[in-house]
C-alpha cells in the first residue's frame, strides 16, 4: 500500500483529531463572539468579562503544559479518548449557567480540555501512522479543521446574535457541547480506531528496537535533552520554540483587531463583519493548499513564500494611507501567508523532529507558554490598536515576522543536516 494508499486509509483517525482542533478554534472564537451577549444576559461587569476572557485564555494555556504529564499518568490513547467528555462538561456548564462564577469554572473547565487535547490529538496521530510522510500529511490536515471551527463559530454567532438575553451564546455552546460529545463517542468505540492503535503500538516498538536510545515515557524529555543527538534535538527546539512564539504573538493580537481596522478605515460593521468571513473562507483555501505539499520538501517554498507576504501585508499596512481596499488586501494577503506558513508548519516541524514519546510534553510546553504569552501581551494590545500609534505597531509586527522567518529557516536547514526531508523522501 503506497502512502497515498495509507493517508486516505488514516483519514478518519486524523478526522476524529482534527475536531478537536474545531473545537479548540470554536471555544475562543465562540466565546469572543459571545462575550457581549454574555454580558448582558447575566448582567456582567467589565471587569468580569475581561477576567472570564483572560480565563480561557490561561486555562488553555495550562491545559498545554499538563498534556505530557496527563499523557503518562493514564495514558496516549485513553487520555486521547476522554478529553472530550470534559471539554463538553465545560460547555454544558456554560450553557446552564445562572450566573458568573457557574460561567467562570465552565469556561476553565473548557479551556483546560482545549489545551490538553491538541497536543494528544497530533501526537496519536504520530503515535499510529505507520511512516513519517503519511504523519504530516495527517497532521497538517488537522489545520483545515482549526479554520473550519472558526468558521462555524462565526456564523453560529451571527445567527442566534438577535435571541433574547444569554439565549444566544447558550445556543452557540450548546452545539459545542454537542460536537464534543459526539467526538468523544466516536474515539472511544470506533473499532477501526482500535486496530490503528493497536498498529500504531507495534509500529513504535519496532521502531524502539532498532533505535540506539530507549525513550522510556518516564524519562524522555531528560533523555531527549542529554543523549548523543542533544545538539539536533535543542537546535530543533529552539528554533521551532522562537518560530512560533514571534508567529503566534502576531496571529492572536493581529486576529483580535482586524475588524477594528477595517472600521477605522471608514467600513461599516457589517462590511467589516462580512469581509472577515470571507476572509476566513481565503485562509481555509490557503490551508488546504500547504495541507497537500505538507509531506514534501515543497512545503519550504510555501513557508518562504508565506513568510515574505506576511511581512509585506504588515508593513504595507504601515505605510498605507488607511483607505479602506488597500487595507482589505493587506489583510486578505496576510490571511494567505499566516495559513501556509504558520501553525500548519508547526505542527508538522514538532510531530517530526522529536521521538514519539515526546511530542505531547514538547508541544504541550509550546503552546502552554505560548498562549501565556499571548495573554500577557493581550493588556497591551488596546494601546496598540489606537489611531495615533497602530502605524507603529505594524512596523513591530514587520519585525515579529522576520525574527520568526529567520527561526523557520534554521529550522528548515537543521532538518536538512539532519536527514529529516532525506527520510521523507525516502518514504516516497
């Protein structure tokens, strides 16, 4: 069976992962879609609504950083299985909430599963596929399904927006909390998923024999960093590490504002609205477009290229004279670039360069600090996004991105001495 074969025969495994990904996407953006309704329908304070927002933010973060730990403690598969079920407890909370604190612990609830999940989600994948270029073309396929929850939730939102009091976000929740429950049912019984695990367990044993270095899921992160190949490994983690850290401060703060722009440029809220689904529909084409190069050494071409229009929509953006279409194209043209070169190529970079056993504490630890960082820069970013200084702050963004895209490219020659794309390529 030739790898073509195999992706599509692994297809609905990378399915059941990727709606975690939905859901993952679904939470933030259904949550800040909500927020306003919240507020009114159990008559919130300003100051409870940002904590609550901070509070899902922080939350996901933890989750992120507790993946590996919760990974050994009960296990890759069953934590995989189960962290749905508690990802929907959270929503159902939500959903019958009578007050604020109720909301408060349902969103933590929530948020702790996200964070968990996403790192699980990608590393079973890894864990099952029987060879690296069939595990990025699954894994970056899983990027597709992160646009497709933004998308859902905006238009769910849009939807219930004129229900009465909390009607509304309690809908946009209630069907979270549906999808999540479904994903859970279908991980823990699906048969054709057990025989990939089970697969997926003589695949690394295999692999384990063979291998200088034991990786016991005890000790791996100690033996990742100290064995005779620490200079690849802490080369290949620091670059992704500096990769996604200056890439993800620019996505969430720059996702947060994109409409505020849009306004200050004379555009009316439904216009700024509409071009935001749309815009949402040109990231989804761009996804899917590096999805299908993600298991070739292709993929670094996207990522030049995405990285170059990047910087250019950010400091086109900068010298712009703010009239309302060269700024719709600045962040059509950035929407293009973050998607096929952003958290797709990360995902792939992290399932790829570190053993099996390390992946979920790897990236469970990247994308904890991550989001810690993100949050900590969202008490700033209103200063950012006034008129007198939003110029200045897309030539800082211009810079994020370059320190970003020299990362990636360290990256990419580090895979290259190392035998990474040889490897690929040899998979063909």
């Amino acid at each position: 069976m030739d790898n073509k074969q195999l992706v599509s025969k692994y297809r609905p495994l990378a399915a059941a992962a990727g709606i975690g990904s939905i859901l993952g996407s679904g939470i933030i953006v259904g949550l800040s879609a909500t927020i306003t309704v919240w507020q009114k329908g159990l008559a919130l304070t300003n100051s409870q609504v940002g904590i609550i927002s901070a509070a899902l933010t922080f939350a996901i973060a933890i989750g992120g950083f507790l993946s590996g730990t919760v990974s050994k403690s009960f296990g890759l598969i069953r934590s995989f299985n189960w962290t749905n079920f508690f990802y929907a407890l959270g929503t159902l909370i939500c959903v019958f909430t009578p007050n604020y604190l109720i909301l408060l612990l349902g969103v933590i609830i929530t948020g702790l599963a996200s964070g968990i999940d996403l790192p699980l989600s990608l590393t079973v994948i890894s864990h099952d596929a029987p060879n690296e270029k069939v595990s990025s073309s699954l894994v970056s396929s899983t990027q597709i399904y992160w646009q497709i929850g933004i998308f859902i939730s905006y238009i769910c939102s849009f939807i219930v927006s004129k229900m009465a009091g909390a009607s509304g976000a309690r809908v946009v929740f209630g069907i979270l909390t549906v999808i999540a429950a479904i994903t859970w049912l279908w991980r823990t019984s699906s048969k054709k998923f057990k025989e990939f695990h089970t697969a997926g367990d003589q695949f690394r044993a295999d692999e384990e024999s063979t291998s200088d270095t034991k990786m016991s899921s005890s000790s791996a992160l100690k033996i990742l960093f100290a064995n005779n190949n620490k200079h690849c490994y802490l080369g290949l983690f620091c670059g992704i590490f500096i990769f996604y850290i200056f890439w993800n401060l620019l996505a969430n703060t720059f996702g947060q504002f994109q409409t505020f722009t849009l306004v200050q440029a004379h555009a009316s809220q439904t216009f700024a609205t509409g071009a935001g689904i749309v815009l949402n529909f040109v990231g989804l084409a761009a996804v899917t477009a590096f999805s299908s190069v993600a298991s070739s050494p292709k993929r670094n071409t996207f990522f030049v290229i995405g990285m170059i229009i990047q910087a250019a929509a950010m400091f086109g953006l900068a010298i712009s004279s703010h009239a309302l279409w060269p700024i719709v194209i600045a962040i059509g043209c950035y929407n293009i670039g973050n998607n096929i070169a952003g958290e797709a190529i990360y995902k792939v970079w992290t399932q790829e360069s570190f053993p099996v056993e390390t992946r979920a504490s790897i990236q469970g630890f990247m994308n904890g600090f991550s989001r810690f960082a993100c949050g900590l820069f969202a008490f700033v970013t209103p200063a950012l996004v006034m008129p007198n200084v939003i110029r200045y702050t897309m030539f800082g963004f211009t810079a994020l991105i370059i320190i970003g895209f020299i990362a990636g490219l360290c990256v990419i020659a580090l895979e290259k001495k190392y035998g990474i794309i040889q490897n690929n390529k040899k998979e063909d």
